[in-house]
C-alpha cells in the first residue's frame, strides 16, 4: 500500500485505498484486535506535538488519548504561552519541535490553509485537526467510521447537512468525502450560512428544512459559527433560526421522521437542537466521539508506520 | 516591429512613506507621470500629480479653499465615506470643480474577505469579498454625481456588474471615468486555487465572466485607465499563508511584461488601446505633465523594454 501522506490537510490528500486502511485499522482499535508491534520503536516513544492554537475540546483529548493508547508521548503547545504570541514564525515552531525530536505534529489552526505551504517542505508528519473554515478531515473520517459501525449503507444514500455549512471546515471535509464514499449530500441552511454554489449530482441546496430532512435518509446538524459570520452577525439576523433550522422532537412527530442526527458537537442546546432529541435514541453525537479515539489511532499509527519504514523513528 | 509608447499611467498609491522608493522605481520602469493620493501635501513635484484626502484628521470636510489640486479621495481606501458625508463633500467638489476619486468599497460587505466570494473562497475556507461591496459604493456615487453634478472617477472596479452600471451612467452623460488594475485584466479567483498569495490582490480576482467583461470594456472604451499600484506594502519573503498575507499589487517591474504578455500578445487589446488606456486618458483625466520628453519602445517578440529620453518619434 502506499504510504500515508505526510501531511494530511485535507480529504483530497487520501486515496481510496488509504481509506479502506484507515477504517480497518480503525475498527481493530476498536475492537482491541490492533497494538503496536514491540520493534516499532526501537529506541524510545516518539514524541507528537499537540499545536492547538484554537480552542478544542473533543478533538484535543480524543488525539491525546490516542497517543497515550499507542505508547507515544503527547507534548502540547498552544499559541498563548509560546514564541508564536512573541512573533515567532509557524515554520520556526515546527523546527524547533522537530530539533527536540518531535516526529509528529497535530495542528490546529484558525487560519483555512495554515498547513498548505508545507506539503512541498515538510518539516515532519502532519496532521490538519481544523484550519479556520478550511478542512477537518479526521473529523469527517470519524463520522463516516461511525456511520459504517452503525451498519448504515453510504452507498446511495442521501444525507442532509443542515446549518452553517458556509462557515463549517467539518462540512467541507464532508462534501470532499461523503460523494466518494457513494453518498449525496443536501446542504440546508439560511442565506449566509450556504455557499454560492454550483451544484452538482451529488449535491444540491435547499433553503427549506422539512424538504431536506424529508429527501434524506439522515441528518448531519451544524453549529451557526456566529464567530465568524461578519455580515449576518448583528441586529438578530439568527433569532428565529430554531423555528426555521432548529431540530426537535416535535419537529420530528409533525413531520413524521425518524432520523439519526449526528452533530460533530458542541451542540447547542436551544439554538440548533432541543434537549428532548438530544437526549434521544435518534442522537449520535456521543457515538461520533466514542470512535474518534479508534480512528485518530490508525491514522497516527500509519503516520509512525510510515516513519518506521522510512528508519525515521 | 517594435512599439512605441509616450507613457504615462494613473497611478494610485495610498502612503506616502515609501514615495521616494516608489518614484524612482516607476521612474526606472520608463514611467513619466502619475498620480499619488497623498495623507499629506507634497512639496512641489513635478512627477506625481497629487490629489488630497475629502476629510482632515477629525474627520471634518476639507477646507476646499486651502486645496492644492483638483483631486479629493476618500482616507481610508477600505472604507467609502458615509452617504451623508460624501454627498456634502461632492457639493462643495462640484463648486470648485474638484473630482472626487471614489475607492468603490462598503466596508460592512467586505467581510474580512481574502479573496472572492465563490466557489473557489468556499473550496478553499477563505472569507469571501462579494462584488456587493463594490457595486453598493457604485450605485450610490453614481446618483450623488447625477445629483450634485460632480466628477467621480472609480480608481477601480472588478465585476462585470459594476462596468454595466457606470457604461449606463456615461450613456447618461454624467460626468463619470473608471479605471481598472491590470490584475483584473488578467488573472481569475481560480489563480488563487491552491492557496497562491502571489495572487492575493485587492480588488479581488473575480470570476471569468467578470475578466472578459472588464477585457471587453477595455477594448471598447467603456473603461477609460488601466491602474496601477493602490496597495504597495512590500512582501518579501513571505513565509505566511494565504489568510495572513497581505493584499499586494502586482509589481511595478512586471507590469509591462504581464501587459505584453497576456493582453497584447494575445490580442486583447491593441497598442491603439494600450495607449489609449495607459497615456492619453490618463493624461486628460489626471491633467498629467510629462516630467520629460521620453518614451517606451516595446519589443514583443523579446518582450524587450528600452526606456529612451526625448520626444517620441512616432
């Protein structure tokens, strides 16, 4: 097979195969099936750098705990306490991790492309855990790994993405990996929230809610970032965006529907999604983070693999 | 066959800081004139024709009697001044028949945008700027001149919707010019694919219907200058991404040879048009001075650019 790349920024860095990889591995973790060879570090643990430089929650511990459980070491950076507030470039943070024997970097960044320049001179492995509005395509992986470990059937199946999706690098990862994966996309929301857009096949737009939920076999639910909204994002433009895009249970009886929802969280509870469904079987949130663990397992465990290979570690 | 150009260029430059640098430059480049939109006044200068800012320090209207040039412009290049304001500022412009120099951009449409707002700023997560914020700027100006009866020239515009609303105004025969950046000429969002900063420009690159429209423009004298600079803040070695580059204007040495290259040679647009857009316009609009006789001969099978000293022969 061949190797990872190594910087992953984006689903489009992946080729199918890598994919069918990512989630067997992932399901061995999963299963308990899958641990570390004891000649894979024949030295010492490799260190792998958490660069967060955007508050996280979920992704932060999940990839900790992911490092801890393949016997890395996990050393953390955030841009407050470090040279980066003092001026000191990203490339120059890089190397001096590198210099320290840093083998491994997650990055998280507000800027959309902060890993783009560094697929031609990369300093070590890299991997995107969300750039601005850009990418997050671990985050993508798990949610389709969850959706495959819940026996659902991509193939041909429609899925609504209702929110922000303008704004959401969770949706971008998933327009890039839902359609190869077999599946279409409805992408609802108000103006604002949906991209100027052409659509495709695979993907179309609908302004209309009950249309959307009704067409899809089920639902994704996103945040709206009013962070980062600078035109919609004063004199109450989103007051009524519950009635109009919020999803609960009521909903759900009036309209007859009976889909899973997954949300890559944090959900917010009376303004996307009453408490009712979340608290629901229909809710997978809390599935979706069971499997980040497994699933940012195997991808670090190809990266290392990798290195392995390559008599880096 | 080589071509020969008595040139000139409308140049729109928003520091004063580095003039000097930026003089000798254009001087080097076989440039003979320019206008400069200065913060302050000058001391007299016989190569740049200077316009001034519509609004002094605390933000009152200037003291047109106390004007030193026929040209106002709004401060703050980012930033249109507010209806209100502008319209008593192009009162008193119209009274002293002073063209107002409009940077077409409202401000609360710009959305902290690095590029244009579409499919490619979606693909790539990048904050879009919609043509809106210039359109809005455009609409609104073109009434204040049909109203007050004062001169505006656009220093530039970048959709194929904002070319139709100033061709009808001039259908009209309000007194109105534009001007586009040769980036706009030449180069699409597209060329911002793949996280390029080298084409991160302000206006921003727009979509391929908008090039050949502001292309068709050009050619048929809807579009009166091709601009040159606006934003000239240095970027050397830069080592940051898209989102965090700045703006930039293409470089004062490339701009003949991205001229040559992509619209000449390509029978965009002719050297009638070229000398058109780049001398004679802007000599009648600016009511530019040459500094000396001189002139650029082109050659555009080399690309090959002779600045000579003397009147040009042709």
């Amino acid at each position: 097979m061949t190797s990872l790349p190594l910087v992953l920024e984006s689903i489009g860095d992946l080729e199918d195969k890598h994919l069918t990889k990512i989630f067997e591995l992932a399901k061995s973790f999963k299963e308990g099936s899958k641990s570390i060879p004891p000649s894979f570090f024949p030295n010492s643990p490799p260190l792998i750098a958490t660069n967060f430089f955007e508050n996280s929650t979920r992704t932060k511990l999940s990839f900790t705990v992911a490092i801890k459980r393949l016997g890395a070491i996990p050393i953390d950076l955030g841009k407050t306490g470090s040279s980066l507030a003092k001026g000191e470039s990203l490339r120059d943070t890089f190397l001096t991790q590198k210099a320290i024997g840093v083998k491994l970097s997650i990055v998280r960044s507000s800027n959309s492309g902060e890993l783009h320049r560094f697929k031609e001179s990369a300093p070590y492995a890299l991997i995107n855990a969300g750039d601005g509005m850009h990418q997050h395509p671990t985050q993508a992986l798990i949610d389709i790994f969850t959706m495959q470990e819940l026996g659902l059937n991509i193939q041909g199946a429609t899925m609504a993405i209702i929110g922000d999706c303008l704004h959401s690098r969770v949706c971008h990862s998933l327009i890039d990996l839902f359609p190869r994966m077999g599946g279409k996309l409805i992408l609802c929301g108000p103006k604002g929230c949906l991209p100027e857009f052409k659509q495709s096949k695979n993907i179309r737009i609908e302004h209309d809610l009950k249309k959307a939920v009704k067409s899809a076999d089920w639902i994704y639910q996103l945040r709206v970032q009013k962070e980062r909204h600078k035109v919609f994002n004063n004199r109450g433009f989103f007051k009524e965006y519950f009635e109009q895009y919020g999803l609960s249970l009521h909903k759900f009886e009036k309209w007859n529907i009976e889909s899973l929802v997954f949300n890559p969280g944090p959900a917010a509870i009376g303004v996307e999604i009453s408490t009712d469904l979340i608290r629901s079987k229909y809710y997978m949130g809390d599935r979706q983070v069971e499997h980040s663990v497994p699933l940012r397992m195997s991808l670090i465990y190809l990266l290392l693999e990798r290195l392995h290979q390559e008599g880096q570690l | 066959m080589s071509i020969t150009l008595p040139f000139f260029s409308a140049i729109g430059v928003y520091t004063d800081q580095n003039f000097n640098e930026i003089k000798q430059e254009l001087k080097t480049q076989g440039f003979s004139s320019g206008l400069l939109l200065s913060q302050s006044p000058l001391t007299a200068d016989t190569f740049f024709k200077q316009a001034q800012p519509c609004l002094d320090e605390n933000l009152e209207i200037t003291d047109f009697s106390q004007l030193e040039t026929p040209f106002i412009y709004s401060p703050n290049y980012l930033n249109a001044p507010d209806s209100k304001t502008l319209y008593q500022v192009l009162i008193k412009a119209k009274l002293h028949e002073v063209t107002y120099l409009s940077s077409p951009a409202d401000h609360h449409f710009l959305n902290h945008g690095d590029m244009h707002e579409g499919e490619i700023s979606f693909k790539l997560g990048l904050r879009g700027i919609s043509p809106l914020a210039e359109e809005l700027i455009i609409s609104r100006d073109i009434e204040f001149s049909r109203n007050t009866g004062c001169a505006i020239h656009f220093l530039y515009i970048s959709s194929a919707r904002s070319l139709h609303l100033i061709k009808l105004a001039k259908k009209e025969g309000l007194p109105i010019t534009v001007g586009v950046k040769l980036e706009n000429l030449i180069y699409t969002e597209k060329d911002c694919d793949s996280f390029n900063s080298d084409f991160k420009y302000y206006p921003p690159l727009r979509t391929k219907e908008d090039l050949m429209a502001l292309q068709s423009g050009a050619r048929h004298g809807d579009i009166d200058i091709i601009t040159l600079g606006m934003i000239t803040k240095p970027v050397a070695d830069n080592d940051q991404c898209f989102q965090a580059s700045p703006f930039r204007s293409l470089d004062v040495k490339d701009f003949i040879a991205n001229l040559m290259t992509h619209l000449l040679k390509q029978e965009i647009l002719s050297q009638k048009d070229i000398e058109r857009l780049l001398c004679t316009n802007p000599k009648k609009i600016f009511q530019l001075q040459e500094e000396s006789q001189s002139h650029i001969k082109i050659n555009p099978t080399t690309n090959q650019i002779h600045f000579k000293e003397g009147p040009c022969a042709s």
